[in-house]
C-alpha cells in the first residue's frame, strides 16, 4: 500500500468526489454533507469495483478495505 502511494491517490480521488459533490450542492464538513442549494440533479457513476470501494467508504466514513 506505501509502494503504491495508495494515501496520496485516496486523497485525490476523495477530495474531487468532495469538488463534485460541493457543485451540487452538497459540502462535506467533517465526516457530513451539508445541502448548500435544492436542486433535482442526477449523478452517476460507471466506474470499477475498487473506485467504487474508495467512493462509498469515504461517504460512509468507513474504510474502504472490508467494502
């Protein structure tokens, strides 16, 4: 996971999720989102099942390892 530099592409991938989200409406504080402006917007995501881990664990605030 070091060799990897794992923690560095976690964080990147983490905080453009958080970008994303924060256009749509939705800024993260601490381990919650907050709703910032209504809106009706879908968003969707094709992706593998490793991103799909790293996504889901960081909006449930758990690790993305047992998902």
């Amino acid at each position: 996971m070091k060799a990897g530099h794992v923690k560095e592409e976690y964080d990147w991938v983490t905080s453009e999720l958080d970008k994303l989200l924060a256009h749509h409406g939705y800024a993260r504080e601490n381990d919650y989102y907050r709703a910032t402006q209504a809106n009706n917007d879908t968003i969707a995501f094709f992706c593998h099942f490793g991103l799909e881990c790293v996504l889901l664990g960081h909006l449930m605030s758990v690790s993305p390892m047992p998902l």
